[in-house]
C-alpha cells in the first residue's frame, strides 16, 4: 500500500521500515502511528521476513518523539485515541514474531527512544544521542520510558535519565546497556547487514520462541501502560501542559515556575 509518513521495504528476508519525516525530524503524529502499524502488521505476516531493521529518514535522527504541532491541541477527548495508537504500535513491537532492530542515527528522543526501547537490539552512530525530554514540555514517558528503561540501566539512572532530561551520546548509552553496539557513520550500514545477515541464518521458530520467553517478565508491565495512559490523559490540555509544548514550539524556555506557587 502507499504510505504517506514511512517506507515499507523488502529485500532478501529483510524488511525495513522507515519514518520518513526528515524535516520533522521523523517526529511521529497520528498518521504516523498508524502507518507503523500497518507495516509493522504486514511484515509479521510475512513469512518470508526474517528479521526488521526500524529507521529514521535522513541523518539527523531516528525520532524526536511525539510531533508537538500535534500534541499541543490534545484534550483528554482526542488524547486518548493519540496514545490508543502509540500504545497498539508498542504492543505489537513487543510482539512481533521476529527481532527489530532499531537502527539510530542521530537524536533518538523523548517518545523516538521509547520507540527504542520496544525495539529487541539497538545498532548507533557514533553521533547519535539519547534521551526522555517529557517534563521539558510537560508530559511523561510512559510509553516504555518508565517500564523498560530501568530495566536496561537500573532503577537510579533511569530516574536520572527522565528527571533531568539530559542527553546522552551513544558510547554512554552502549556503557549503560541501553543499546547494544556503536559504529562510526561510514561502518553503519556494514553492520547492519551484518546483523541482518547472521539472524537470517537461524531458526526462525527458535527467534519466536525465544523473544517470547525473553518478554514474559516485563510483558506483566502491562498494567503500567494503560495506567499511565490514563494518567497522562488527563494532563493533556492543562496550563502547565500547554506552557511546555508552546515553549517549544516558541523556541523559548518553559517557565513552570508558577505552578509552584
């Protein structure tokens, strides 16, 4: 089908699937959700697919997350269908019956991470960068960020990592356990088709079974999702919502000072 925000490829077993908003800095809206989903659906019904590779368009970054042009008119009425999609695409990541691997070059942040973070392996450029910025534009990460980063770098920094909205080169990122392996820009593609290559090689009944058996803790998180997205609902609209995504919209500061008072 023709896609109007990703790219479905196909080659030799591998599919790759691309967001395609470079001038957005593959920044995901409502659209976007929803042709993931399509794609993601379609390769899981392929059984000539062995393995995904999941990109961003360009050389800037994977995703920067939610488009905020977007999520800065979201009420608790049209919120809910927004983070339904997100919450649908991140299930059947999760559930998908062959490996993901999440391609990063460039800024993977805020809701783009926690598409990471649903991805099984994790290949980086040496420039790309990571991070959760939600309480810099008043919202929360918790679509994977709050369920699965402490899983991959402890509780401590994971905290770190969401309460002070930091960013974080790749090789600290690949230090933590957050990704799995760091390449120069000119190695990129080489490894992974390295990557492609060696999982095509195996069972791919063996891959099911095992990322199945892999998901069985965390898939009890569950819960946690629906909770916060209820939650997060509800802050949509707000002042202290509005006055994050505006700031960021205005190339300004937020100022949540006054909210304090």
């Amino acid at each position: 089908m023709d896609y109007e925000d990703i790219i479905l490829a196909k080659k030799e077993g591998v599919a790759t699937i691309t967001i395609n908003r470079p001038q957005k800095y593959n920044s995901f809206r409502s659209k976007t959700l929803e042709e993931l989903t399509q794609a993601f659906e379609d390769v899981d019904d392929d059984d000539t697919i062995g393995v995904v590779v999941f990109r961003g368009s360009g050389d800037k970054a994977f995703s920067t997350g939610g488009d905020v042009e977007e999520m800065r008119d979201l009420t608790p009425k049209t919120g809910r269908p927004f983070l339904t999609k997100m919450l649908r695409l991140l299930r059947l990541m999760r559930g998908l019956s062959k490996p993901i691997i999440a391609a990063v070059n460039g800024y993977c942040l805020g809701g783009g991470n926690e598409l990471n973070l649903a991805c099984d392996l994790t290949i980086a450029t040496e420039k790309s960068q990571f991070g959760q910025v939600g309480p810099t534009v008043g919202s929360i990460p918790i679509m994977a960020g709050t369920q699965m980063l402490p899983r991959l770098v402890g509780d401590k920094k994971a905290r770190e990592i969401i309460f002070l909205c930091q960013r974080y080169k790749a090789p600290e990122a690949e230090g933590m356990g957050w990704i799995n392996k760091v390449v120069s820009e000119k190695d990129f593609e080489k490894e992974i088709e390295n990557w492609c290559k060696r999982i095509m090689e195996l069972s791919p009944q063996s891959l099911r079974i095992a990322k199945l058996s892999l998901n069985f803790e965390s898939d009890a998180l569950y819960p946690s999702y629906t909770h916060g997205m209820e939650l997060l609902n509800q802050v949509y609209a707000t002042e202290e919502f509005r006055e994050g995504m505006s700031s960021f919209l205005e190339k300004r500061k937020p100022d949540f000072s006054k909210y304090r008072e």
